[in-house]
C-alpha cells in the first residue's frame, strides 16, 4: 500500500473514533478507548494444516521472532465441523447437527445433508462465530478448484475487515487451506504458509501505521493432516454383517446399523441400537483397515478395542458440567498404549483411591503419546459434546486409509489433485494441530486443547471501538494484496 493511501486510511479511522466516542454500535458493545499500546487481536484459523508444516515454515524463516508453535489437540474425530465447534465455543458456537454436513438424524430415523440443495441451510452455529468463512456453495467449488487463490482470498477479506470496522477482535476462518493440503499435498501448503506469514508481516506494519496501534496475530489450526496416499479402507459393512448386523437406511428391527459416510475420512460412526454396540464394535475391531473402537458399555463406562485388546474406561464428573474424571482399566489388553502412563500417574500421587485421575492430569500425560489426549477426546464423541445427533460405536482407522465416497477420489483426480492426505483418525497425525501467536505471555507452554485455546480471547468477541469502521466493507481496500 503506498504511503498517501495509509495516511487517508488513518485520518479516516481516526475521525470515525472520534465520533464514536461515547456512542454504542449496532457490531457490539463500544469500549472505552484502548491505550496505543494495547493491541488488536486478528485470528487466522488455518482449517487442516499440521504441526509439521508449521515448523517447516519455521525453519525456513516464517514468524521470526514468535514463539515456538504448540500442538493443538484435536477433537475426534478430528475433523472441521466438531473441532471448530470446540473451538469456538467460548464464542458460543452451539453443538453441530453432526459430525460431518451429512449425517444420520436419530429423530427423523434417516440420513439427512450432503447435497448442494439447502447447503447454506446446514451450516453449523461455528461458522456464525467467524467474521470471514465461506458461506456459499459457490465459495465451495472455489475453495476445492483453486484452493491456493481461495485461501488468499479468504485473508485478504479479513485484512480489509480490520481497516473497514472497528473490531477489537476479528476471527477469519481460511478454510480453503485444507482442501489445498489434501489435493496438492505439503509442499503447496508449505509455499502457502510462507506467503501468509508475509502478508502478515506487512499487515502488522500497515496497522500500526494507520491506526497507531500494535496488531496481535493469532494463528490455529483445527485438526492435523497425514501425508500419505489415501486407499479406501475395504470391507467394513462386510466385517459388520458377518457379525450379525444389518447394515440399513432406518434403524427399524434389532441388529440394524446406519452407516453414514461423508467425502473420505480416516474414522467412522456407526448408529445402531445399545444393545448392539458391543457387536458392532467388536466386528469393526477385526477388520484389518480398522484401529480401534469404542462405544459406551453402560452409564459412565466405556469400551475401547483394538484387534483383541479392550479396555475398560470408566469416567465421571465432579461437579456440574465439570470436566471427567477418568480411569484406565487396561488388564485385558492395552490398546491405547497408556499402561506407561496410567503407572506414572499412580507414581506421582495423582490417582484417586478408586483409580480415577483428572481429565487435566491425563491431557498432561497423553498430549505427546500416539492418542493425544485420546480418552476425554473418545468420551466427548460419545456423550455428545460437541454434535447433537452422535454416534453409537465409532472407530478410527489404520494410517493412510480412508472411509467414505468413492467419489471423493474422482472429483480429487477431475481437479488435478493427488488425494494425499486425510484426517479424523484418534492418532497424532490426523489430531495435532498447531497454536501460534507473536504474543509471549498467550502462547501455551507445551500444548493445548481445542476447546482452551481461543478461550482468553472470549471477552474480546463483540467490543467495538468505531461506528461504521473507516470505509466500506465492500470497498476495493485490500491493504496486503499483491
């Protein structure tokens, strides 16, 4: 942006502040004016990028000067609709309908979603928290044709946002990112994330510029990415009928399951009827494609199985809508692999008499292991935490497969693309994602989860500091564009 034109754009703001004074805006609560050394805060929610890429960005010079970025535990599945749920829910993002857009309603007994017919219609309450999101089918078929111009797209939208209304916070959502990942694979995600981390080093010079004040950047992702060609995991309905169950549309007669599939996705869910649960989830655990089951065996007391390994995982709240407290009972097989850490835990005192330890203790103990965190997180896909209509069973699947349409390959190969990488899984790959800001005193220390993590910025969401902002919205401002 050339100099004349910030000028312009800091006189203009800096009138709309003086007319705002004392007045309240229709965008939220006016605030009482920030000192010029208090920052503005802008998230960028980086949909589906991993850890990995993140410190690859690193090492080839992005975000110098920030701190190291973080993991950010997924949910599980660890996909867009239930992670940004959590996410967001300090924002007031309500539970989504269901794990994916297409899902199975229990009310209606069927399938509902998945169509371009409604779209619109289906979008969940964690898109309403953003600022910038795409909101259109239209913007869909951009975002999965040309991924890359989509994102900056999406980026440049909210730099506008920034100098065109008087936001404290502004949360943009570049969803187009992960649809770059999995049909371009690491290394156009990589080149994106350097290009990002440069528009966003001129952004921060621009703002204080026009506005006199420091901008805060908060970077994020939802959930990981693996980094293999995907194949569809095969046999799965076959491994269900053969222990007895009927795989169906409507759930009608004893041994019915609907298994309802949306794009491809390295996890599952499975609705049947309690009293099937356990066959259910046994079947899919001899699948050879399949990792590890769960369903809930009673109040409290859940299954997790994997191959002919199950353990026993009983869990309880405190107080209420407090966090679990949970136990680990892995004396018939041990398929999370947290034996090591279920006997440090009892080493150090933290086990109450009866076994049970804190949700905080066992995020602390898992967060780096093969399952991050993956008790609370499998509790959660149970118990309805973040969707509405959840499942029965569900399972993860083995590292580079994928369960779903068939047709999510043909329309990977119609637009050029590879397919090389999917998420939802409970394992590491599929659920770090990452945590980033240029602020020390907000970056965690070792890790944080989905829900925690934008969490500090709660009481930020609606203050306004201008009425009208300094232009408009719609205006050709795009103050980083190239």
């Amino acid at each position: 942006m050339q100099l004349e034109r910030l000028t312009h754009v800091k006189i203009a703001l800096t009138i709309a502040l003086i007319a705002a004074a004392g007045t309240a805006s229709s965008a939220g609560p006016t605030c009482s004016p920030a000192d010029a050394s208090t920052p503005r805060t802008l998230v960028l929610a980086l949909d589906g990028v991993p850890l990995r890429t993140i410190r690859a960005a690193r090492e080839r010079g992005a975000f110098t000067g920030w701190p190291e970025p973080q993991p950010l535990v997924s949910t599980f599945p660890s996909i867009t609709n239930v992670a940004f749920t959590a996410i967001l829910e300090p924002f007031g993002a309500t539970p989504a309908g269901g794990y994916e857009v297409q899902h199975f309603d229990r009310e209606k007994n069927e399938i509902v979603g998945g169509t371009p017919f409604g779209y619109h219609e289906r979008l969940y309450a964690w898109r309403d928290a953003f600022d910038v999101t795409s909101r259109t089918f239209k913007s869909k078929i951009k975002t999965y044709t040309q991924p890359r111009d989509a994102a900056l797209d999406e980026f440049e939208e909210a730099a506008e946002l920034l100098f065109t209304s008087g936001q404290e916070l502004v949360l943009a959502h570049i969803g187009a990112v992960d649809a770059l990942i999995h049909l371009r694979g690491d290394d156009a995600s990589l080149k994106l994330v350097l290009e990002l981390d440069r528009r966003v080093r001129l952004l921060k010079h621009e703002h204080l510029i026009a506005t006199g004040r420091p901008l805060r950047v908060v970077l994020l992702s939802d959930h990981g990415n693996n980094a293999m060609k995907i194949h569809k995991a095969e046999g799965l309905r076959k491994s269900l009928r053969k222990g007895g169950l009927r795989v169906v549309e409507h759930l009608e007669a004893p041994g019915d399951v609907v298994a309802p599939t949306f794009g491809l996705v390295s996890y599952g869910a499975l609705i049947t009827f309690a009293e099937n649960a356990a066959t259910a989830g046994a079947a899919l655990a001899s699948n050879r494609f399949v990792d590890l089951t769960a369903w809930l065996s009673g109040p409290g007391e859940m299954v997790v199985m994997s191959g002919t390994d199950r353990a026993v995982v009983r869990f309880r709240q405190d107080a209420p809508r407090g966090d679990w407290s949970i136990t680990y009972d892995a004396s018939a097989g041990d398929p999370l692999g947290y034996r090591p850490q279920l006997e440090d835990l009892a080493a150090r005192g933290r086990l109450s008499p009866d076994g049970f330890a804190s949700a905080d203790d066992w995020f602390r103990a898992t967060a780096a292991s093969h399952y991050p965190d993956g008790l609370r997180r499998l509790i959660q896909s149970l118990t309805g935490t973040w969707v509405e209509n959840y499942a029965t069973v569900v399972f993860s699947l083995r590292d580079g497969y994928g369960w779903g349409w068939t047709a999510a390959h043909v329309s990977s190969k119609l637009s050029g693309g590879k397919l090389e990488g999917t998420h939802g899984a409970l394992d590491a790959v599929a659920s770090l994602g990452f945590f980033l800001t240029d602020d020390p005193e907000l970056q965690p220390s070792f890790a944080v989860r989905s829900d925690q993590a934008l969490a500090p910025f709660a009481g930020a969401r609606d203050c306004v500091l201008a009425v009208g902002g300094a232009g408009d919205p719609h205006g050709s401002h795009h103050p980083t564009g190239m």
